[in-house]
C-alpha cells in the first residue's frame, strides 16, 4: 500500500478516534457531577453544557482546519504568536483578566472566559515549524536558529509559570524540545538547557514560598508521604489513588462511584481516575487506544510527510497529546507531584478541548511540499 494512502486511511482513524474522545470527554464531565447539581443550578451553569458547546466549536475548528493549507497556516503562525503573548500579559490587566482562586490564567470576554495558556501550545507548536523550517540546513537546523527557538520556549513557560501554572509550563517545555529534536537540533545543546531548565525549576519550587507558591512545596511533600496529612495536603492524591485502585477490571457503574464525591477536581486533573472508578480499567485502556491512535498518525506524518513544516507541527502535535496524557496519569497514580494539566478530550475545560481538537484537525489533512518552503527527499513509497 502506497504512503499516502495509508496517510489516508490512518487519518480517517485519528478523527474517529478524536470524536469518540470527545463525546467520552462530555460523558465523563455529566458522570462526576454530585447528585443533585443537574437540579440545583440553571442549565449554562453546568460543566457539562459549557463542555458542550466547546464541543461544537472543536468539531466545527477541527474540520475547517483539516481543509485549510499548510501555506496559510505557516503565514498565519507569526501574528497568532503575537497575539497569544498579548493575551498572556492581559491576564494581569484589570478590566480583562478573570482571576480564579488567586490564579490569573484566564481572560474575561463578555461571558466567556479563555485561558491563553493553552492556546500558547498551538502557537508554539506553529511558530518553532516555521523557525525550524526557515533555519533548516539538511536534515537539521543553525545553531542560531535553535537560539531563537530556545528563547521563544524559555518566554513562553515563564509567562504561563508566572500566572502561576507550572503545568502547562512543563508541558510547553516538553513541546518544544520535541519539536527541536525532529528539527535536527544538536543534542549537546537541548542537553544543557534542559539540564538548565530542571535546575530553575527546583529552584522556583525550593523557595515557593519567597515566590508566594508555597502549595508547591506542599505538594512535594505530600507526594513523598501522602499518609502523612491524609486530611490536608495527601487528600488528593490518596482519594485518587482509592478511585484508581477500587475500579477494578469493568468498574462500579456509570454514575455510581463515590470519587466525585471525595475528589477534589473530579471533572478535570482526576477525571481519568473517577472513569476508571466507575468504568474500570478497561476504560482507561480504550482511552489509551484512541489517544495512541492519533498519536500514531502524527508520528506516521513525521516519518513519511516531504513537507518539512508539516511534520514538525505534526512532531508538535503528537507530543502535546503524548505529553499530556502521560503526565496526568502520572498524576492520578501517584507517580509524579500533583500538578494541573488535562488529560486530553477527556477533562473538562473549554479552552483545553477547543486547542486539542483543533490540533488534531492541522495534522488531518495530508501534506504536499510547497516551493515557499523547505521540502525533504521523498520518503519510500512503502511503508514497513
């Protein structure tokens, strides 16, 4: 079967399997509201609605997107930067910002609210494809042009850290070493810096408190011995490893676990866990599947795409949704601190779902050179 058939194929399997991540995504959310929620507030108050229309405004981005040329995208790369790095410095300006819990992530438009930090992934999963594309010399890149992509990274994830959410940091930070690791950057050089990066992250989180996030601190420890405070500080983390571990293989029930009773984010960072909880781990092993399936069309675009912007959005792409999963699973099993970050499709949050699907929808459509752009030796027509 010839490559870009299987391109095809592979891509028809990613949007399926990003559809039924969705609507598993809106079932999960209607599954960890408490009794009595659906009663005691108006309809546009609840999760699940808001989830909803993020949903039909994902599904409608996602197709426009799959017809959109990879030409328009790359031109459209640079102001979009722009304007997400306007839009992180708003969330500190009165007026605009729409501050939650103390922690300024999002921005207030009307009645909507967007958290600019997720859209920041998109940005800068599209700005590093054009600066590796332009700075490409084979197969890798200038060392000036890995610069200018390591301090677009460094600026991005200290902007989002300083909100403060360190999770979406650590996620960009992810984001981007992948991509530069596709580009073809020196491994000397991302060694160093992330070896930099590590050491400044330690730092922050050693004086959280100098900082005014001494949450985090708590959060170390409480990872180190969650029974120590099972009341306080390893509330979360040993309700969340109750809900993992009581599921069993085909779970309690929809609607029947106690986990949205007890966990603290039950529709967000530990949404994966009350699914597990009421659906088993047969549920978590399907969510796997379905991630691993678009995750596997963008590696299939890297490999096998000659466009060269196009399979490092694709790198893009594939990592962010790699990335994220593995850290809020990490999450809920105890395996690493407790830290923010969405599992994709599948917990609640407007802005999160809105970014994952129109990510999805760049990588749907299958990619031909452009003469503007730097294009690679053509791959075999077979694929192993």
């Amino acid at each position: 079967m010839k490559t870009d058939q299987i391109l095809a194929r592979s891509s028809r399997y990613a949007f399926f399997a990003a559809a039924l991540l969705t609507g598993a995504g809106l079932v999960a959310t209607m599954a960890a509201d408490r009794p009595g929620q659906l009663a005691a507030g108006t309809w546009y108050d609840l999760a699940v609605t808001k989830q909803a229309l993020a949903v039909c405004v994902g599904l409608a981005c996602m197709v426009a997107l799959s017809r959109t040329t990879f030409d328009r995208l790359f031109s459209l790369a640079l102001p979009f930067m722009a304007l997400i790095l306007i839009a992180l410095i708003l969330v500190w300006v009165p007026g605009v910002k729409a501050p939650i819990e103390g922690f300024h992530r999002r921005i207030g438009i009307g009645p909507v609210t967007i958290q600019p930090g997720e859209f920041a992934k998109l940005a800068l999963i599209l700005m590093l494809a054009v600066l590796c594309t332009k700075g490409a010399k084979g197969r890798e890149i200038t060392t000036h042009t890995v610069g200018w992509c390591l301090g677009m990274i460094t600026l991005l994830a200290v902007l989002i850290e300083r909100e403060p959410d360190l999770g979406t940091a650590l996620v960009i930070l992810a984001i981007g070493l992948s991509m530069l690791y596709t580009a073809g950057a020196p491994i000397r050089t991302m060694a160093i810096y992330s070896i930099s990066v590590t050491f400044a992250v330690l730092l922050i989180t050693g004086f959280g408190a100098l900082f005014g996030h001494s949450y985090r601190i708590h959060r170390i420890t409480a990872f180190l011995n969650p029974e120590a405070d099972i009341d306080g500080t390893g509330f979360q983390i040993v309700q969340g490893l109750i809900s993992v571990s009581i599921g069993g293989l085909f779970g309690r029930g929809y609607g029947n676990g106690d986990g949205r009773d007890y966990l603290p984010a039950p529709n967000t960072d530990y949404v994966l866990a009350n699914m597990i909880e009421q659906g088993g781990l047969l549920t978590l092993l399907v969510v796997a599947a379905l991630i691993g399936l678009i995750v596997r069309h963008a590696y299939l675009v890297v490999q096998h795409s000659t466009d060269r912007f196009a399979r490092l959005v694709a790198a893009g792409v594939g990592a962010m949704l790699l990335w994220q999963s593995l850290i809020n699973l990490g999450v809920i099993t105890s395996s690493i601190p407790c830290t923010g970050v969405p599992m994709p499709f599948i917990s609640f949050g407007t802005s999160s779902l809105v970014v994952t699907l129109i990510a999805v929808g760049i990588i749907l459509r299958p990619a031909t050179p452009s003469p503007r752009r730097n294009a690679l030796p053509r791959p075999s027509e077979a694929i192993g």
